[in-house]
C-alpha cells in the first residue's frame, strides 16, 4: 500500500510539473510567488487539477438550474436575478508547494537552458568528515547496532549458546562495532551574484517590479548549479553604495544617474572579498537605459573592459523600459563590447519579456 501511495504521489507531481512547464511563461511573470517564498519552498496555484473525492447522487439531475429544461428556455427570471443561490462548488486552484530545485530544474528543461560550467578553479575544495568504514574501538553513540547484533548472534549460535525459546542476546566487547570516520575532500563551486540597480527618478515602481522578477529567476537558475551562492545588491544615481536585499527594491531617489559610480563600487567589492581565482562571478546591472553624458558611458565600457569583464563569469544587462529614461546605455554597450563573450544584454519591456530575457542570460552555460 505504501508503494502504491508513493507512486500515486510522483504520478502527481508529474502532473504539476507539467502544468507548470505549460503555463511557465506566465509564472515567470507572477509577483505574488516572491511573496510566498519560504526557505526552500515556493506555493504556486496550479489551475485545472482536480483532488480526487467521491460525488454523490443520482442521474436524475437534468434540466436548466433547477428544475427540468426546454430548448430555448431562458434562464433566470430576466432581470438579473437568477433565483436562489447554487448548491455546486466552483472551480478550485490548487496551491502546491515546489522546491525552488525544482522550480530552477523546469526553468532550465523549458527553456532548453545548458548545465553552468564553472570557469577557471571550478571550485573550492573543503574538508568534511564521513562515516564509510567500520571499527572495533570507538564511542557508544557511534556503536553500529545491526552488525554489533548480528556478530554476538553469531558467536552465540557457533558456540551453542543461542536458545530459541529464550532469544536473548547478550552483547560481549569483542562484539561491539562502531561507525568510522574520515576526511574527505568535497568540492564546493561557490558563485557570487552582484546586483547593480539604478535608483535614480526615471526608475519607478514598474521598473523596480520588472527588476525584482527577473532577479528571482536569475537567483533561481545560479543557486541550482552551485553549492554556495553570496549575493550583494548595490544601488546608483550619481553615487553608489551597496545595500541590503530589501533596501535594493524599495529604494527610490530624485537624482541622476552615473552608471560608472555603480562598476567602481562593484570592483572595489570584489577586489576586498571575492579572488576571481576562488569564485565564480555573475554580475548583474539593470536601468533604464539612461546616463548623464556620454563621457561616462565611455567610462563605463572602460571599467567593463579592463577590469569586471575578465574576473567575470558573466556580465549581464538588462534595460527596463522607462517612459523617463533616454534608453541609449544598451547601444553603447553594443557598439564598444559587442566581441566579449561573457556580456550579455537584453530589453525587458514587459513581464510577457522575462521569459525570454532569461534564456538570453544563460543560453551559452557560463
């Protein structure tokens, strides 16, 4: 019976899936999953699957509303009153719970998205201990009960000692073993992921709303390919400081916008706290296309080229689409960095422009 409860179970969740892989373009879209993430988790409502129960009554249910029918008849009482309230339940949704692995896992299958390859050191080795081996000596808590047992009931039944009628088993020291242990080196592939945002005016609410999502999606797809991932979040205008997670979506200011202020903080960041030796490194950078001059513009693909583009895995730029903001960042990026390999940009107008933003950050597996 447990075998058949736990095949009906997968066969389930084969079907959620499925509907997930259906209606992917428009979860990518939903804010409210943000909302319900927890630790591991995310509840996602799943239209058109039904929870099996039983349904009681006769065939004898015929006819319009209540009653019996004619063709033609018309239903309701004309005006606007359709009689007393229904006795059926309507349609349900079901929420069910998804592992963001999981999540990340149909992410990648539909958008046909290729296996992360860390680039050089692929990763950091750490040491941890594992019980593989068996000793005679060692403490009581990591006594191995099966085959302590097993060794006395064998030295019992060689030695004529067992009695069935009284099976007791009585434990001498030579019987006792006990769990062993030993270093084993395990690779760990860390990542950093470092958000840069805009903040200035031209950024408003529904741009902040476009960068959230397609944030989650990038944290997704990276944390299911690496072992350990740090995220750092710094924001611009003309300054730039790095923050907290919520500070990075919320906050908003009146100034202008110096885009470089951002790549300079970001490089001193990763100067201080990530040897590109020891870490794989995604940087992320999302406006709206706007910058105070185009000296800065220049000095921004000079930071890019020289000193972020080498040290990183990727580096990906998004435009939102702003009706404030002038939109001219992405062509300069295009025209002066349009050989590196490992920069990609993309234009997220709107939400329906996640799915395929996604698939352009990660289509080559850096």
């Amino acid at each position: 019976m447990v075998l058949k409860i736990q095949k009906d179970h997968q066969r389930f969740r084969q079907i959620v899936k499925g509907k997930i892989r259906k209606d992917l373009r428009k979860f990518l879209t939903r804010g409210e999953l943000i909302g319900k993430e927890g630790k591991h988790l995310v509840s996602i409502p799943v239209h058109g699957v039904d929870i099996p129960h039983f349904r009681y009554g006769d065939n004898n249910d015929q006819g319009v509303g209540q009653g019996d029918g004619k063709p033609g008849q018309q239903v309701g009482d004309g005006d606007g009153n359709s009689g007393m309230g229904g006795t059926e339940s309507g349609q349900h949704i079901l929420e069910v719970d998804v592992s963001l692995d999981e999540l990340a896992d149909i992410l990648g299958e539909e958008l046909q998205l290729p296996r992360i390859k860390p680039k050089g050191r692929h990763s950091i080795t750490t040491i941890k201990d594992r019980y593989s081996s068996i000793r005679q000596t060692g403490p009581e808590s990591l006594r191995h009960f099966k085959r302590t047992f097993r060794k006395a009931l064998r030295r019992m039944i060689m030695s004529g000692a067992y009695d069935p009628k009284n099976p007791a088993i009585v434990f001498e020291r030579t019987d006792k073993l006990y769990r062993s242990w030993k270093p084993v080196k395990k690779p760990d592939s860390n990542a950093v992921i470092v958000y840069m945002m805009d903040v200035s005016g031209s950024m408003g609410f529904e741009q902040k709303e476009l960068v959230r999502l397609e944030a989650f999606w990038i944290d997704a797809w990276l944390r299911r390919n690496y072992d350990g991932i740090d995220s750092r979040y710094i924001v611009h205008d003309v300054r730039a400081a790095e923050v907290d997670r919520e500070t990075f979506f919320h906050l908003r200011e009146d100034g202008g916008t110096k885009i470089s202020s951002a790549f300079k903080c970001c490089r001193e960041l990763l100067d201080k706290h990530y040897n590109p030796e020891e870490w794989n490194v995604y940087l992320f950078h999302f406006s709206d296309g706007d910058n105070s001059s185009e000296s800065d513009s220049r000095e921004c693909c000079k930071i890019l080229s020289e000193v972020l583009l080498p040290q990183a895995n990727q580096f990906g730029y998004c435009q939102v689409a702003s009706a404030y903001g002038s939109g001219h960042f992405i062509n300069v990026l295009r025209e002066h960095l349009n050989e590196e390999e490992n920069m990609v940009t993309s234009r997220v107008n709107t939400k329906d422009d996640i799915y395929d933003s996604i698939k352009e950050f990660f289509a080559k597996g850096r």
